[in-house]
C-alpha cells in the first residue's frame, strides 16, 4: 500500500502584508513581499519609491503592512535605506533590518546610480528587486529589464523590443557585494531559505525576484505563479546565488530545460512573435544559460 | 573659544557642535572644506556621527532625509549645480516635516562653469519649503548652523544655511568657537515627533489623495509662518548664552535714513561700510540687510523699510523675465503697506563680479537723482 502523499507548509504562518491591499489578480511583486517578510519578520522597515508597491499598501492614513514604509523617491531606494541604516545605528537600534524594496524600472534604469553607489561603499541593507520586466504602475512602458521581443506600450507590436534585458545580475556581482542571489514567487521555499541565509550576513544583500504581472504581460491571473516557474525551468530566468561576485551556485537545477515556446504562447506581450523571432530569442536564452554555467563551474 | 577659521569650517563647527548625528554628503567646490573636516572629526571621533561618502548630492539628502526619518540628527552641504540636483530631495524633507539642516555655498549656476558667488543657486529653492538663512561672517555661519537645528526641530521644517562662495567659504575671520556643554544647554537632543521604527508601524509618505494633500501643505505654512517669531525667541536665547543675537534682518542706521539699502549675504556687510562713508558724505543711507529669506520677515519690511523715502534693494540674483528676487518680495510685501516709497531694483555681482562700497554708493547715487526708478532694472557694473 502506498502512502498517501502529504504536503507540509514549510514557510512561518506570519503574515505581514495584510489582505484587502490594492494589488492586482496575480500580481506576483505581492506574494514577493509576503514571502521575504516571513524570512525578515517584524524587526523590518522598508524603503519603497515609485514602482507598483507604492500603491499597493493603500493609500495615506491607511496601509496594509505590520512593518513599517517609508515612501521614497524613485530613483532612491539605496540611498534611502542607507540614510535610515545609519539613522537607526546612531540612536542605537542595531536589530532592525533596513530594506530597499523597489521595482525594476527603479533598480535597473533611475535607481541603478544610487544602487551602485550603496553596493560600493557596502552599506549594511537588504535591496530588492522585484522584477515584472517594465513600468507597471505607470501603465506597461519598456524598462532596460523589458526582455528582447516583449510588446509594452512604448514598444508597440511593429516595433517590440530589440535590445536584451540588461544583466542587472553580472552588474551586481561586479560590485564584489557578500551576497546576491536571484529569486522567482514559484519557488517560496528557495526564496525564503535565501533571505533568512542574507538576513545574518552584514553589508549589501541584493535579490532579483521575478514578479509575474498579468496585467502588464496579457496573461491569466491564475498562471502567474505557473509562468514563474516555467521562466525558471526554460533558464530565462535562472535561480542562483552569488557570493562576494565569485562563488556562483544553481539553486534550483534543470532536470530538462524546457524551450520558451510554452511560456512565450500563454503572455500577450510575446503574441506577436514569429517562429523565426522566437528563434533568436532561443537563441540568447541558450546563450546566457551557457554562460552562467560556465561561471558556476568555475 | 576664539579661532580663526574659514566660512566652510564655521559650518562644520557649527555642525559638530549640534551633534550631528549623520552627514551624508557629495564634494562640490566651494563646500569640499566643510565635509572635509567633518570626515576628519567623525574619523578622530570627535564627532560621534555616521559619515555617509554618498555618490551625489541627490543621494546626500536621500540618505539625510532617511536618517532623519529614523530619528537622527541630521547634516549635509552642497552648493549651486550640487543643490540643483538635490531640488527633487529637497520637497522631500520639507513634504515629510524632516528638520535636515544643510550649509549651501551660494555659487552661480553653469553654463558657463563659474564657482564665483551669486544666489540664483539657491534662491531657486526659494518655494521648496526649507528655511534659508544667508550669513555675512564666519561668526553668524556658525552660530545660525546651531540655531537653525533648534529652530528646524521645533517645527520639523528643514533649513538651509547660506554663505558666499569664497567671500565667506574661503575667508578667515575670528570666530569664537562656543563651549560644547553651553550648546548643549541650547540645544538638547533631536526628539522626533514621529520616526520610522518597527516598534510602531506606519507608512510614511504614501499615496495621499486629495482629500488629505492639501491639509498637509497647509499644515506646513502655518508652520512655517511660526517661524519668525521662534527665530527671534531662539536668537534671544542664544544672545542670552552667547552675546550674540541672531535675528531675521539687521537694520543699520536706518532710523533716519532717507534711502535704505535692502541687502543679503557678504554685500550686506560691504553694504555697513559703504554707509559710514556716505554718512561721513552727508548722506542719510541705511542698511537693511536681510538675514532670513523664508520665512520672509514681513513685519520687519513694513516697519522699518518705509521710515525711508527711498529704498534701493541690491540683488546678487535675477529671476529672468522679472526682478531680483529680494526686491521682488520687498515690493510685494510693502504692497498696500505703504504710500509711495519707491523701491529701486540694482542687480550687481553676478558670477562672483566684486561687490565693493562702489557699488552702493553707484545705487545711492542713481536713487538720489530719481524721484523713481526709470529703468526696471539698475545694472550695477554690468558691460553692455
């Protein structure tokens, strides 16, 4: 007789982000944050500028959150958590974890100045990347984190986008920063034992979490979390971990790697796209995949 | 104790002797000194501060305006391109009631570069709601830096502390350096209304509808319109203290004064001795050198300014299109004030061109032979 298979629940109860908050069906930048606060706990403040995350906890005097924000301007979520880290340590709370919690437009393209600024000089701060490839709050304009044939609204179907997406990752490791590790919603319990791993390391932590958007990908709210494991399982999106920008380690390994195709047909943004696009789509993916193998086995 | 120091290490003492709590800062001739020994003091511990050698001047006052949400006592410096690029932050700090006390070195806007003095730079940060004290010594850069934390801190509205690039940043002058346990008594530790802390979780800063931003705005103006008097309550204490008292203007020979010469920053101090001689020539010229520009000290202009019959204001700033900004808000502030004193708009030392006793007298002068003003604007030594 064969045991009947039983799921366990691996992640704290806890909740920090309430219900009732303004985020869309699907939106994977929410579960992003519920599964990183079950990590951190309640000794956490976050630092969040523009990006959908400064709607989403509800608007002025309520917020949906059992840590505390503070909004910041968009291209400061590094120099802003920086400010409030050293505020804290001079009237004498050393516990507190300061987050920057920012989107990728606010990350890769405005916030990256101040980012490289904070990840040089080693501040003691957990930055976070919610990845959803484009600005989503403002309405689905390309971002340098828009990957290469994706539709948004300023890069319309006869003219989608013919530059890859910025590796914000090798650019972090190039800091030298003591950890930094990729991330997906499809994987909490990955996404959970890295943060809690990050919370006891001092100095710059960076994740790069990718963060389903259905309403900015025309896909179904019901296959958010599905897209955000078949990024994963296709290695567009490849789950690792760096330390000090040398030691690479796969965190989730590919039995199979899957072709895009699949995740490209159920998104809207992709719909547009040729047999012989997809190809050199492939092509890239395949291309970084072998490179980050190399940098793992090296 | 009395030193002699230079305008930018009057601002550092000024900070250290606040106990600042966190400088965040970005280099920038002509501030470099300032942070320069301020890096020195939070190195030798001196100053028991985090220094924070931040990447620019936009992430010097989001990291000062961070720290100062968490709780901490707060310092930067900049100057001109420097607090250009922090214009956005700036709204920042006021918007969230943050009393960050900066030091800003009046240094003209490029293109063309120029480091030489003039206030465009800051007087174009004229509406973001910061406090601005423009200095005319070492002594009152130092002293105003001590005040402008109490003052900010009882208000939680941020302030910015002004002098001229090199007439002041650069110039050595005896300073009496007080005692830190005196400052102390003036000046007790930074307890903020609210900070950001997990003990007490809010969200600060969020999406703020209309039926709740515009309360907020007014809140900060009623604030802000407190400022004149705790200014003067404040400088009282500080002069009781001190000797020294630190006021919004300084009004020189002007009670029988048939011109005042309205003034700000070093060509304030040019202005007092422009008029012992013209006094000594037998001109009844005053000084009015206004030391606070926001909160502007509108009580002051309507009181002393029109014992004059003629007022010339003398602007090291130009609002293209318009006046000087000072004689700008002299003129609007005099309105339905008083009857017919004619107020004569110089502009002079753009670009760090030498304001001297000439200038003034050249002022004076015109004024004297115009029953009013024929040109809008009175170019002081400018090649046409």
């Amino acid at each position: 007789m064969t045991k009947p298979k039983k799921m366990t629940l691996t992640l704290p109860v806890e909740e920090y982000v309430g219900s009732g908050n303004l985020a869309c069906q699907g939106c994977g930048a929410n579960l992003a944050l519920r599964y990183v606060l079950k990590a951190l706990g309640p000794k956490t403040i976050l630092c969040i500028p523009a990006c959908c995350w400064a709607v989403i906890d509800g608007p002025f005097p309520q917020s949906c959150m059992s840590v505390p924000i503070f909004h910041c301007a968009f291209e400061t979520a590094a120099s802003s958590a920086t400010g409030v880290k050293a505020g804290l340590d001079m009237i004498g709370d050393q516990e507190t974890t300061v987050v920057a919690w920012a989107g990728d437009g606010g990350t890769f393209d405005i916030g990256l100045q101040a980012l490289s600024g904070a990840a040089e000089r080693n501040e003691d701060i957990i930055y976070v990347c919610y990845d959803n490839e484009a600005y989503m709050n403002t309405g689905i304009q390309r971002s340098s984190a828009t990957p290469s044939g994706a539709w948004t609204t300023t890069t319309p179907v006869k003219f989608p986008k013919d530059q890859p997406k910025k590796d914000i990752d090798a650019i972090m490791a190039a800091h030298r920063i003591p950890y930094q590790a990729t991330a997906s919603i499809a994987y909490p319990e990955d996404l959970f034992k890295k943060v809690k791993k990050a919370k006891e390391i001092k100095g710059t932590r960076f994740f790069h979490i990718y963060a389903s958007c259905p309403t900015g990908w025309k896909s179904r709210p019901e296959d958010a979390v599905k897209l955000a494991r078949m990024v994963v399982q296709n290695a567009m999106f490849p789950i690792y971990e760096i330390e000090h920008g040398e030691k690479y380690t796969l965190n989730i390994k590919l039995k199979e790697k899957k072709p895009i195709d699949d995740y490209l047909k159920l998104q809207g943004r992709f719909r547009h796209l040729k047999p012989e696009q997809i190809k050199v789509l492939q092509e890239e993916v395949d291309r970084n995949w072998e490179r980050l193998l190399k940098k793992i086995s090296a | 104790m009395k030193k002699v120091i230079m305008g930018n290490h009057a601002l550092s003492y000024g900070a250290m002797l606040a106990r600042t709590q966190v400088v965040a800062a970005y280099p920038i001739t002509p501030q470099t000194q300032v942070v320069e020994l301020l890096s020195e003091m939070c190195a030798d511990g001196t100053l028991k501060a985090k220094f924070i050698k931040v990447e620019s001047e936009h992430s010097a006052m989001a990291a000062c305006i961070g720290a100062s949400l968490a709780g901490a006592r707060t310092f930067t410096a900049t100057s001109s391109q420097g607090l250009a690029l922090m214009h956005e932050m700036l709204h920042w700090a006021s918007g969230g009631r943050l009393p960050v006390v900066m030091g800003n070195i009046n240094r003209s806007m490029a293109p063309g570069w120029s480091i030489w003095t003039d206030q465009n730079d800051s007087l174009s940060e004229r509406d973001t709601g910061w406090m601005q004290y423009y200095c005319a010594s070492n002594q009152e850069v130092l002293d105003t830096t001590i005040q402008a934390f109490k003052v900010s801190e009882a208000l939680s509205i941020p302030s910015m502390v002004i002098l001229d690039a090199f007439a002041l940043s650069h110039t050595y002058e005896v300073v009496d350096v007080p005692d830190q346990a005196i400052v102390d008594q003036y000046l007790p530790p930074f307890k903020p209304v609210a900070r950001v802390t997990p003990d007490e979780p809010h969200a600060f800063g969020g999406l703020t509808g209309p039926e709740h931003y515009y309360e907020l705005r007014y809140k900060l103006q009623k604030d802000m319109e407190k400022a004149p008097a705790l200014i003067e309550e404040t400088g009282r204490q500080y002069e009781k203290l001190f000797g020294r008292y630190l006021g919004l203007v300084e009004d020189y020979r002007c009670d029988d004064a048939e011109i005042i010469l309205v003034t700000s920053g070093t060509a304030g101090s040019t202005a007092r001795v422009a008029v012992d001689q013209m006094r000594k020539d037998g001109l009844a010229v005053g000084n009015f050198r206004m030391k606070v520009f926001r909160p502007f000290p509108f009580e002051h202009c309507r009181r002393i300014l029109p014992k004059a019959k003629k007022i010339a204001v003398v602007d090291r700033n130009i609002s293209y299109g318009h006046h000087g900004m000072f004689a700008q808000e002299v003129k609007s502030a005099l309105y339905q004030h008083t009857d017919d004193v004619p107020v004569f708009c110089a502009i002079a030392g753009l670009g760090g061109r030498d304001i001297t006793p000439d200038t003034f007298r050249e002022v004076v002068d015109y004024a004297r032979e115009h029953d009013k003003p024929e040109d809008d604007i009175l170019w002081i030594g400018v090649k046409k």
